[in-house]
C-alpha cells in the first residue's frame, strides 16, 4: 500500500468519530478491535520496511498551502518506525486494561484521537504538519488527566497544558524564523524537513534557533527545571493516561531533539553539548534521589521516569552512532518497561485504592503472578543485562563516553541509583511479613490483566536477548544522521566531535 502512511494515521480518527455510534455494552470490544487493527497495520509497516535502507521509507506528499510551501508530507525510517509501532502497541494495552467504568466510551474515544496525533508526531515531514499533531496531542490528555484524575486533577492538566503549551508557542516562534531564513537564502518557502536539512546556517542563528527549539522539546521530555509537571500529571492521571503519557509523549521531546535539533543545529548542537550535558547529569542524580525519597509507588516511578529520560538525552547529545541509536533505543525501552510499571501500579490500586507502599508488604505470598511480572520490570528498570533496559543504556552511556568520561561516570550513578529505590519498592511491597491482614486476600491478576502485561514481558525478554532487529534499522538510519551532521558542520569544534562519530559508524559496520 503506497498510502499505508496515511491509513495509519487516520484510521483511529475515522474509527473513533463511528465509536460515538457504539452502544455503551459494546464500546470496550469496539475500542479493542480497532487499537488491535490498528497495531496490526504498524506491523505490516515494518514487515515492508526495508531494514537495510537509511533512508525515508512510504513517503507521501502532498501540496496543502503551496504559496508557503506547506504540504502533506510523512515518511518514516528506522529511527521513527519503531516509535510508531510502539504508539500503537501501548495504545492497545493501554485500551486492553481500562478498569474505569465511568464515561468508558469517552475514554476509548478519547484514546484513538490521542493515538492519531501521536502516530502524527512521529510520521510528519513537513514541520507545520508536525507541530500541528504536536498541538493536538495536548487536547487528549488534558481531557484525561482533567476527566478522569485524581483529587487534584485540574491543577495538575492545567499544569500540563500550561507548561507543554508555553514551550510549544517559543518553539512555533523557532519555526517561523527558521523558514523565513530558508526564504531570505533560496527565495521559495518551504517547511520541508528534507529540505531544510539542506539549509546552511550561521553559527549565531544557529544559537538562537537551537535554544527555541529546546525549550519545547526540553518541557516535554521533561528536562530539569521544567519537570515539575510530570509528578503532578502521573500523579493525579488515571493509569491509562500515566501508561501513555510516559511510554509515548514523553518520548516526542527526545524525538525532537534527534529529527531537529541536530541535523538543523549541529555547530549549536557541539558548541552546548556540556550545559545540555549538566542539565541531563542534574535530571538523573537529582530526581533519582528524589524517586528515593517518595513513600507512593506511582511516585516512585514518575521520579524514576525523568532520570531515565536524562540517559536519553546524554545519548542523544553524544553526537555519534552509539550514543544516538542507544538513546532511540532507550526511548523504546523506557516506554515498554515504565509503561508495564504504571500498568502494574495501577493493578493494585484497583484492589486496595492505594499506592502507598507502607500499605503493603508480603504481596508475593497473595499475589505471586504479580509480584514475578514487577519483578521482571523492576530488573530491566535497572538495567539488567539481557533485559531491554540494559541496551540502550549501555549504549547511550558508552557514546557520551567518547565526549566525556567524567560526566559518563557521575551518570552510571543511574544504574546504583535505580537498583537502591526500585529494589527498595520490591522489598517494602512484595516482602516480608504480611502486616495488614486485607492484603492476604487480595486477588491475583485476572485474564484482562494477563493479556495486557505478558506481551510486555515478552518484549522486555526478547529485545533484552536479542535486540538486533530493531537495533539495525536504527544504527542505518543513525549512520545517516551522523553522516548528514558531519558534512553540515561548520566549526572546528564540529567537524572535529562529530568526525569521531563518522569513524564510530564506520567502526560499528
């Protein structure tokens, strides 16, 4: 299918639109077959997919404003491929698991919109088109934190929206400025990614572009001091929202900094690498200790969430093949491991109404099932070897480790730090006596709740084992990133940093 771009994107949009035609009784097995569906056709797209091609693959383009040179344009390669199909996997379990009962309809509506602009996000080529689904993305979730949360829901989707939304605006000022620079040097308008990347800039309007871009990126991965909204949004987010907002629109920021940042701003890019690298090292020792500190286990996890993301963004600014293909590695298996874990929290929840782990102790006895599928989440949490968790770690520190040992060794506190408070959240909820006497009864994972959470295993051991074929896709696409930095840069600083990088792609093939 030459449109299956296309098919994919909208096709929950048309399916949810027919959903408020769904009776109530009916609209969970609705939802399913159609997340389920959809799930099939990114997998058809990657059975497609050319894995030993580097380039953008199912391109589709069409003119939409051709004055400004706006068009219609998607494609995918190695680097946003996966990210999609992990959009759509997350978006089916996450449907699969819905224990809500209030407004379910809605909820499930609500899903397949979000799953749109998600999908969106990751397949557009034309930068108007991008920010547009990068917009809309905020209108689902808010909806979800705001209808669905907790006691302190509004705060917490105004927070969000408020934050993700100012960033967006200093961001949307980048893009505007970026296409009029392309304008004044060529004399046409275009907002195609494609074409700007052929687009030589300045060292100083490199500078100040890069940094308007990093404010919306850096708010929605979410980047120290801007991550402050991210424990409120889990905290008061049903799980559902908390499953997608961590597996996939936390990873749209991480996304940006790979498809704009460095391919548009590489000299920039070099010229920041250690206040970018500060600000990472700050996310992964600050929040680690602080997820330490939390006495909620959802708590727990969102804390843990950001100190991941700070690896992430280590990786990414490493500036070679290691460094970049492990942190998009990373974001899948992030968004794989802390997606089962707000699952997991949220199973427990449903039963006893609480996340506190002081409320707990001895589960392993009552809920055995449960307590082995934590535990396996918890290892690759941490980064055990043969697990997901350990790959894209292990790469994103060994490529930052070519640009700074130093600063490599301060972030392999992650590792300590990770093993210290999600070790300490399986001893104090699965071990030891059983102190409150409810918790004896409480009942093991149900079929609903199978169905949701062994695939996730199954991922987490099989990529852990054998990461090859996704990690080939990336590591082609990634040389060619690389290799498109290297011939745009600039500066000595530059050529110098990212022809390391070209020699470690060459290394690696």
């Amino acid at each position: 299918m030459s449109n299956i771009l296309t098919v994919l994107i909208f096709f929950p949009l048309v399916a949810g639109l027919f959903g408020f035609m769904v009776n109530q009784k009916s609209i969970r097995a609705y939802g399913i077959a159609v997340a389920a569906a959809e799930f099939l056709l990114s997998l058809w797209l990657w059975m497609s997919f050319d894995t030993s091609a580097a380039g953008m693959q199912f391109v589709e383009k069409l003119p939409l404003i051709p004055e400004f040179g706006i068009n219609y344009y998607i494609g995918v390669d190695g680097i946003s491929l996966f990210i999609v199909i992990m959009s759509t996997l997350m978006t089916l379990i996450g449907i699969v698991a819905l224990s809500i009962k209030e407004n379910l309809k809605n909820m499930i509506i609500t899903l397949l919109f979000l799953e749109v602009t998600m999908v969106g996000v990751f397949a557009s080529l034309d930068v108007i088109l991008f920010y547009l689904f990068w917009e809309f993305s905020l209108v689902p979730m808010l909806y979800i934190i705001g209808a669905w949360g907790g006691p302190k829901k509004l705060y917490a989707a105004v927070k969000f929206f408020i934050y993700t939304f100012a960033g967006s605006l200093v961001m949307l000022i980048g893009i505007l400025a970026f296409a009029y620079l392309y304008h004044s040097q060529t004399g046409t308008w275009s907002f195609s990614l494609t074409d700007w990347y052929a687009l030589l800039l300045p060292f100083d309007a490199q500078t100040w572009l890069f940094w308007a871009f990093f404010l919306g990126f850096a708010i929605k991965v979410p980047m120290f001091p801007f991550h402050t909204w991210l424990p409120y949004a889990h905290g008061q987010a049903p799980t559902v929202g908390s499953v997608i907002l961590a597996a996939v629109l936390l990873k749209m920021g991480t996304y940006g900094f790979v498809r704009f940042s460095l391919p548009l701003f590489p000299d920039a890019s070099v010229a920041y690498i250690v206040p970018v690298a500060i600000i990472s090292l700050i996310m992964v020792v600050y929040t680690a200790m602080v997820a330490y500190a939390q006495k909620d286990i959802k708590q727990v996890i969102a804390y843990s969430s950001i100190s991941h993301m700070g690896v992430i963004v280590l990786g990414t600014f490493a500036m070679n093949v290691e460094g970049i293909a492990g942190s998009v590695f990373l974001m899948l298996s992030h968004g794989i491991v802390s997606g089962a874990l707000f699952l997991l929290v949220g199973v427990i929840y449903d039963r006893k109404h609480t996340k506190m782990m002081d409320q707990f102790g001895g589960l392993a006895y009552s809920m055995p099932t449960y307590a082995t599928i934590f535990g396996i989440m918890t290892m690759a949490a941490v980064g055990l070897p043969l697990t997901i968790g350990f790959v894209g770690e292990y790469l994103s520190l060994a490529g930052f480790f070519k640009v700074s040992p130093v600063l490599t060794v301060i972030a392999g506190t992650s590792i300590i730090l990770g093993a210290v408070y999600m070790l300490t959240v399986l001893k104090k909820t699965f071990f030891g006596p059983i102190t409150h006497e409810e918790n004896k009864h409480l009942p093991d994972l149900d079929g609903k709740e199978l169905w949701a959470l062994v695939p996730l295993v199954a991922i987490v051991v099989w990529l852990g084992v054998y990461p090859k074929p996704v990690l080939g896709p990336i590591d082609n696409s990634t040389k060619a990133l690389v290799q498109l930095m290297h011939e745009k840069a600039q500066t000595d600083l530059a050529k110098q940093t990212i022809s390391v990088s070209k020699n470690s792609a060459k290394e690696a093939k």
